[in-house]
C-alpha cells in the first residue's frame, strides 16, 4: 500500500495525519527542486526519505518544518495550511535539526542548558528565565534518547554522535507533533554513527514520540523501528510505503539511477553497487 496521495484519515487504521503535501512544486530560477510531489506522515510513522543529491530531501523538510514556502500545492502540518496559518506560532510545535545548529552553540553549555534553550527557541539559557519543570523536561529528554548520564557534561567536550543525540533531545523539548531530521548522522565517523543510530533507536521505539522523517543517503542509517520510506529522485517520488514492502533493489536502484543490491541482516540493512 503506498502513501503517494493525499488523505486526512484513513478508514482501514483511522490515524491522524501530521504531514501531507499535495501536488506540491517547488521551482528556483526555472528549475524544479520539487515536481508534483504527493506525501503523507501518519500518527505514529517513522519514515526514512532516500535520494541522491539535488533530489530534493532537504527541501522536503525545509517546507515541513515552515522555513519554506512551494511554488505550487497545498501543505498541512498538524492540521494548519501553510499560508493560512501564522507561521511564527506553529514552528515550535515541529522538532527540527540539522548538523549546523551544532555550530551555533557555546561549547561549555551544557548538555541539559542546549536542550532547556529550546523552550524560548533561544540559544544561551541567561537570555529568559528557566523553571525547575523545565529543567526536569530537559533531563527526561536526554534520558529518552539514552544520554541522561551526560546532563551535565559541556557541549563541547562530547563526541559527534553525543552532540547529535543532544540536539534530538533539544528538538523534542517542545513538545512537537512533528519530528524532522536532515541527515543527523552526516560526517560521522562509525562509532558516532551507531552512537547516533542506538538514540533514534530508542526515540523509534517510544509509543508516546511523535512522527519522524528522517533524511539520509545511506540505507545502513536507518534506525530500528522504522516504518515507512519514501524514494526522491529529481524532485519527484519514485515509491513510498511500509519500509518491509517498499525499501527494495528495484525502487533503491531507480532513486539512485544505477543497479544496486540491498541487504538486511539483524534488522540492519546495507546496499552494494552490482
């Protein structure tokens, strides 16, 4: 079953729909980024989006996540229409990160002060005023991504995949109904990569998180727990649905425009060029 068009509910699983796009454009100087582009995230979905570069992923998140505005087509996240809605009070309720937002944080905060920052959308904890509700918020979402030991430990000092798994945490302080996730484990070395993968592991496996579209080139990124997968290629979708139907060699290959062999072994996959 693929999840290519639009709908608010289903009959067959009555899940509430966070996310959906509907023939959605997007075109800069002539070119389309995105072409007509059908998709829909589901109360408790946790999708992987796959493409090479250029095929429009980042720009996906970007138009979820309201810091960007399509050509053409509707989008509603959390039942709000973009352009019908006050953008301002609606993106704290989508959790967004990115590994650049690293860059813009003092090191010696800590790992609780990075994620209680984000209550405000700040980015020094001396700029408002912190409750001690907010503090123990913080730590429970250090805690669910399985770095609580860390609370304390500066920014800095913490490896790669320790400084993603803080921004997740960070992401998540808010409270979202939407998860978002640019290629977290890009520029990893392996042992932060796993570090990272072992965290969203933890978060895809947590009834009470909320949907997840996470952005990657690699299939030996997806975490466990995963559900769906949806494959982009010059701007357009080549497949999506249930990650055990759909991530596949026919659909992997055509995304990445040549013959490529998947694999999966202990819930892990892994693909090679024929």
């Amino acid at each position: 079953c693929t999840r290519l068009g639009r709908q608010r509910w289903t009959n067959r699983d009555m899940k509430k729909v966070a996310f959906s796009l509907d023939n959605v454009s997007l075109e800069r100087d002539g070119k389309f980024i995105l072409r007509d582009l059908s998709f829909t995230v589901g109360e408790g979905e946790r999708w992987v989006v796959f493409g090479p570069n250029g095929s429009g992923k980042t720009s996906l998140l970007r138009i979820a996540s309201f810091y960007l505005h399509p050509s053409s087509g509707n989008v509603e996240v959390l039942g709000h229409q973009l352009g019908k809605t006050d953008i301002r009070k609606m993106r704290h309720l989508v959790g967004f990160t990115s590994q650049g937002f690293a860059n813009l944080l003092r090191p010696n905060l800590t790992a609780l002060e990075v994620v209680m920052t984000a209550k405000n959308g700040a980015l020094e904890p001396w700029w408002h005023d912190y409750t001690k509700e907010d503090r123990e918020k913080a730590q429970l979402e250090l805690e669910r991504i399985g770095i609580g030991p860390l609370s304390l430990q500066a920014f800095g000092t913490l490896s790669s995949g320790e400084r993603q798994r803080v921004l997740i945490a960070r992401s998540m302080m808010s409270n979202p109904g939407l998860l978002l996730l640019d290629e977290p484990a890009a520029g990893l070395d392996l042992p932060a990569r796993e570090n990272l993968l072992e965290g969203l592991t933890l978060i895809s496996q947590d009834p009470s998180a909320p949907p997840i579209v996470l952005v990657t080139h690699h299939v030996e990124e997806v975490p466990a727990g995963f559900t769906h997968v949806l494959f982009l290629r010059e701007g357009s979708a080549v497949a999506a649905g249930p990650i055990q139907e759909t991530l596949n060699d026919r659909n992997l290959s055509e995304a990445f425009g040549m013959q490529l062999k998947l694999r999966k072994s202990d819930g892990r996959w892994s693909a090679t060029a024929i």
